[in-house]
C-alpha cells in the first residue's frame, strides 16, 4: 500500500481540474494528508502560440486569473475539511509540476485530464499530452482523473 501523506493538486479551473480536485478531496480525506494546490502561468509557451504577440496587460492577466483560480481550489477544498495550501508556479506545466513535486516532497500528484479524439496520424507523429510527459518524470504515484469528451 502507499504511503500518501503528501498530495499534489494540479488545477486550472478547468471542469477537468475540478474533476481532479473532488478526486484529491477524497483521496486526501481518506489518508488524512495535506494538499498543495499549485497553478502553473506559461507566458512563454503562451506567448509562442500568440506569435510573440503577447502584451503585459495580458501577462498580468493571466497570472490574477491563476490567482484566482487557486483561491477557488484552496476554498473548494477547505469547505470539504481539507487543509490545503496555494502555489503558483511560472513556466511549462509539466516542468512546473515535477519542479514541485520535488520541491514540496509530494508522495501523489493528482490532475485531470479530458479524453480527446486523436487521429492517427497524430498518434504516428508522437502527439504527446501534459499528461503523457508528466508520466515520465513523476517519481511519486500519478492520479489522472478522466472527464468523459
């Protein structure tokens, strides 16, 4: 059996995030363990599918929405008795995530992720997901709640 004493929520106010954090609730309930909750702002990997294009007005942007998004996760989770704790973490998801896993010695990390139509084509040519990149580098258990398409 493991030993979960230490849970890492990734969220993004998505309807998958809330999917993985009632999943991190639960789970944390259970084990009795503390929850970090941690919200990652790409402005690069943002700013490159804007074509460089991205303004300050829209970094700021961003980066409050984040905000905004963990104080939702941290008070979603405190209404349901779990303690909680809030980070916002810069730069690629899964680069963030396995940052602080390591960081904040995590012995789960819990997300969420919405199941996708992929062609073919785009499995042939290695399309990877977050989710897929994430389960080579996580040491710790992976939780990856599925929200139907």
């Amino acid at each position: 059996m493991h030993s979960f004493s230490k849970i890492l929520l990734f969220y993004d106010g998505t309807s998958e995030g809330g999917s993985a954090l009632l999943s991190c609730a639960a789970l944390a309930t259970a084990f009795a363990a503390p929850v970090d909750v941690i919200v990652a702002v790409d402005y690069i990997g943002l700013n490159a599918k804007a074509g460089g294009l991205l303004c300050a007005d829209a970094m700021r942007t961003l980066e409050q929405d984040a905000r905004s998004a963990l104080t939702e996760a941290i008070n979603q989770l405190g209404a349901q008795g779990v303690a909680a704790q809030g980070h916002i973490a810069f730069g690629n998801v899964a680069d963030a995530i396995s940052r602080s896993v390591a960081l904040l010695k995590s012995s789960v990390v819990v997300v969420g992720h919405r199941a996708r139509n992929r062609t073919r084509f785009a499995r042939w040519i290695g399309d990877r997901s977050v989710h897929s990149d994430l389960a080579e580098r996580l040491p710790p258990s992976t939780l990856v709640t599925v929200t139907a398409r």
